[in-house]
C-alpha cells in the first residue's frame, strides 16, 4: 500500500508535525549542499522551527553576510534599515538618561542650582538629608568601637571556680593560668592578658 499524500496544509497532531519538520529540513539542506556543489551556486538557507530553533546553511566560498549584502544591493532593499533605527533609538534613550543622572549628580555636589525652582530645591534638599541619615545610620552599624571593646574585655573577664575547701594544711597549688589556688578553694584568674587589646 502506497504512502498517503499529505494536504499542504498544517499538520495538527504535534508528533507527526515535528516528524515531517525534521525528514524536510534535513531533505532541504542536503538540497542547498547539492546546489554548492554541482552547480557551484552560492546558497545562504536559514530555518526557524515554530519552536525557535535554528538551522541554517551557508556554501563554504562564502558567508551571510556576504549573502544578505549581495541580496540588498541586488534587489535595492535596505534591509538593514530598520535594525538601525531601533539601535539609533536605544542610543539616543541611553544618552538622555545618561545626560539626566550626571545633571542630578551635579546638584547633589551643588552645581547647577541656580536653574531650579523652589520645590525642587525642598526636594534635593529632603533627598540629601535622607542620604546623610542613611550613611549615618551605616556608620553606626558599621563602627561601634566601645560595644566592641566592651565585648572583647567580657571575654577575658576574671572567673571564679568555685571548689569544696581543701584540708587545713594542704599546700598551694598552681592552676593552668598560674594563679594560686588558696585553702578557700577560688581559683583566681589573673587579670593581665599577654597581649593589649587594640581597639583600646
């Protein structure tokens, strides 16, 4: 039984659309490469699949480049027209957004002034003086010298270890810091350290 004729016209089912996508586009470039070889044409093909994906094919004495470049001066579209300018608009939407934040640096270094109005003047003034309470702010988070002096001297804070009381008679004994160990049994830890505290 012969194979069925398929209608030129989408193929619903997804599996077989992507079956019959596949066999064509691999039929189609193995064409463009007879094309290049046996006639010694130049054949430039793109593909997009309806997912996005691309497949092209370019002749090995040349590039797209130098396609599409041949194709405008052939046919006299200017087909790069339009991609110049959309980026000829981005460039001049950069530039003024550029030109508006060293505008709004120069006022915060106070330059410039002279060209604003009184609200805008309250305005600059509000947005500096929330800045200085926000570095301030920082500043404190960041730098607290006597918190941190007071912290590193609790940790080397004089303990007490309480002990059942020794014998009478029995001798002194040294801890592992040095200090004696009296007959009351408090082993007192010396308070000087062996290096000084540099935040002091």
């Amino acid at each position: 039984m012969g194979r069925g004729k398929i209608g030129m016209k989408k193929i619903e089912n997804p599996t077989s659309r992507q079956v019959t996508y596949s066999k064509r586009r691999l039929g189609i470039m193995k064409k463009a490469e007879e094309l290049t070889v046996l006639c010694d044409a130049r054949v430039s093909l793109v593909i997009f699949s309806s997912s996005g994906r691309l497949a092209d094919y370019c002749s090995p004495s040349t590039d797209i480049k130098e396609i599409l470049g041949r194709y405008q001066q052939v046919t006299g579209i200017d087909i790069w027209n339009g991609q110049y300018e959309r980026m000829q608009n981005m460039l001049n939407n950069l530039n003024e957004i550029n030109g508006k934040l060293r505008k709004e640096i120069r006022r915060r270094r106070g330059e410039n002034l002279e060209e604003l109005e009184i609200q805008e003047l309250r305005g600059l003034e509000q947005n500096l003086e929330e800045a200085l309470r926000i570095v301030r702010e920082r500043k404190a988070l960041n730098f607290l010298p006597t918190d941190r002096c007071s912290a590193r001297r609790s940790s080397r804070s004089p303990l007490l270890v309480a002990a059942a009381p020794a014998p009478v008679g029995a001798p002194l004994l040294r801890n592992t810091s040095g200090s004696l160990v009296s007959h009351t049994g408090l082993a007192h830890v010396s308070l000087e350290t062996s290096e000084r505290d540099p935040l002091r």
